[in-house]
RNA sequence: GGUGCCAUAGCUCAGUUGGUAGAGCAACGGACUGAAAAUCCGUGUGUCCCUAGUUCGAUUCUUGGUGGCACCA
C-alpha cells in the first residue's frame, strides 16, 4: 500500500492541531509538526504547542524537540523530518504533518535545493556592511548574479545577504543553484488546508491570545527574556511581553500588540498558502469530509 | 441659559488666500529556498456634520441648526 503524508495546514489559529488529533485518532496515524516555533521547549504556551491531553491522544514528533539556544534551520528540518518519515512509514501508512511554516511545509513536500548553509562570520560581516553602504553589497550582488539581482527584493536585507552569501561560498550564481523543481518523494501528499472567514479567524486569535495570557505567558517570556536575542524568540507573542518587561509598551498594549502581530502572521500565511493549487480547503469542522477524502486517496 | 472654540479617512490630526483633500497609526493587497511566527514591498479606503445663502464653482466665506469641549452664570 502506498504511503500517504497528510499535511495539514492554515493560519495560525484556524483549528489545525484539534483537526490533526480527530484525524490520528481514526486513522492511527502518528503527527509530525512542521510548525517553526513549537519544535523548542520552553515555549509551549507562546506557540500553542499540542497540550498534554492532546500530546497523549497521539504520538507527535518534532514538538519540544529542541533548545531555544540552538541554530535549527529549514534546512536542518527537511533532512530530519524525512530521516523520521521513513521511520514512520515503516510502521504507518499515513502520517500527518501539521503545522503553519509554509517554507517548512514547502521543504517538507518538495525539497530545498542544495545551497550553502549559512555562515555565521560571513553574514554578520555581510549584515554589517548592509547597515554601513547598501549600495556596496547591490553592486556585488549585481556583479556575481545579474540575473537575481533583476529580480531579488533590493530592499529586503535577507534576501540580498543570503543571495551573497551563497554565492561567495560556492562561487556560483545563486540562481543557477535554485533549480526550483520539486524533488520527488517516494510518498504520496495530500494538502488539506483549514480556513474560517477572516473575520471569525480574527476573533478565534484575538481570544486564543486572552487564553495564552491566562495560561501563563508572562511567566514564560520572563523566563525566556535573557534568551531574548536568539531567533527562535523572534516571535509574535515574545517580542511584545519582552517589550513590556523593558517598560516600552504596557501590559495592555503587550496584549493588544500580540493580537495585530498574530492577525498579520495569519494574512501571511493565508497569501503564502494561497498559491498553493494542490490544498484542498475546509472549515475546522469539516472532519468528516476530511476522512472521506484521505479514507478515498488511501485506500 | 450666555459666550468662545471645535466638527475632515476606522483613530489622532494637518490642509485648502474658494478650483471636491493628506500625514502617522490602524486596515487592505502582495513577495518569499538554510533567520520564515522572520524579513520586505505596495495601496487612501472620504456626503470634508447638516441646512440655506454668496459664487461660474463652497470642505473652505456667510446664516441658521445639530453634536462635543471650555469658560461664565
């Protein structure tokens, strides 16, 4: 029987996680997270990590997995999350992805191309010079690939660096490194994207982050805040409480900045995802058309 | 009750010596390959409170309302 990985996606707070657990528990299937955020520790109620109730009701991988100290990448994640897939196939015919990164799902499904990592002396060299003379790193960036140069986001810093960086390692035009064609996996993928109207979505956010707070957020961001510089606490839900303990912002403005973060995050998602002609969209509630489709693919 | 000031975008306000208007924030749209809950780009969405005048033309000037604020009673 053919292996079917079940991805389940959508904007943050669309009802994802509930999805995923009704869905392993009638198929049996354990859950991989391709979610950025909810793979360190420490960071449960911040990034609406699967609570203990649902952690039980199925196996989840790649959930708390790691320390917010640690450099984890898209690219550390699709090795990783295919090494643990072709465990999981082993013993399972479906298993389900779920999570909201869509580049992670985008590794996840079909394969980052084979780049340089990054180098953490030569992009702080690369940032710095950005800050001091722009213009330096455009002429080099035009210079080594003219091509991406045309069409790069000049204005956006980390697309230039990376660009840079890539090509000042391995000598190579970035772009004729980005292939851009899927890689084939040796499993079939399902998309099942979760959508609301965006103004239900809204609310459902604007409440889950009341939720947070009550579940205890403040104490977790103290508890991050010396580990605030780190990327992993680059994150909607953190910057702004970190913003409160340094006496910027109060707790109600904290709070309300949280919600507006999180509603952009969602529109975000919702664009990123919208390109993406293979998802087949439902309401949180639509479960049952959701098993009637994997239950038709699968079997 | 009297006097004065104010009324312009979702909010706070600017402006038009009379030619139907613009900032910040919010909102909305988009991009995206090893930082991606990151980063970046784009868009003004408007009975200029109502009414009657003056005028070729009024959001702007004048009359009378309405609402708000302040002061005096």
């Amino acid at each position: 029987m053919a292996k079917t990985l079940v991805v389940i996606l959508g904007p943050t707070g669309s009802g994802k996680t509930a999805v995923s657990i009704t869905l392993a528990a009638r198929f049996g299937a354990p859950i991989l997270s391709t979610d950025s955020r909810q793979f360190y520790r420490g960071m449960a109620v911040g990034t609406a990590q699967p609570d203990a109730a649902q952690l039980a009701a199925a196996p989840h991988h790649m959930i708390a997995n790691h320390e917010v100290a640690e450099h984890y990448t898209c690219g550390d994640y699709e090795r990783d999350a295919l090494a643990l897939l072709d465990e999981l196939f082993r013993e399972h015919d479906l298993v389900l992805a779920v999570g909201g990164s869509g580049l992670y799902i985008d590794a996840l499904c079909e394969g980052l191309d084979d780049l340089p990592e990054a180098d953490p002396a030569l992009r702080e060299e690369l940032e710095r010079t950005w800050k001091e003379e722009p213009q330096k790193l455009l002429a080099q960036l035009q210079a080594l690939d003219p091509g991406y140069y045309e069409r790069v986001d000049r204005a956006n810093p980390k697309r230039v660096v990376r660009a840079l960086e890539v090509c000042l390692k391995s000598g190579a035009p970035y772009s004729t490194l980005r292939r851009g064609k899927p890689q084939q996996r040796d499993f079939n993928i399902l998309k099942i994207g979760i959508t609301l109207p965006r103004e239900e979505l809204y609310a459902r956010i604007d409440r889950r982050v009341d939720e947070m707070m009550a579940a205890g957020l403040e104490a977790e961001a103290r508890t991050l805040y010396p580990l605030r510089h780190l990327n992993a606490l680059q994150t909607v839900g953190y910057r702004e409480m970190f913003d409160y303990f340094d006496g910027t912002i109060t707790r109600d403005q904290a709070v309300e900045l949280i919600k507006r973060n999180s509603r952009r995050y969602a529109k975000r998602q919702t664009t990123w995802f919208g390109r993406d002609a293979q998802v087949h969209w439902f309401a949180p509630g639509q479960t049952d058309t959701m098993i009637a489709l994997i239950g038709g693919i699968c079997d």
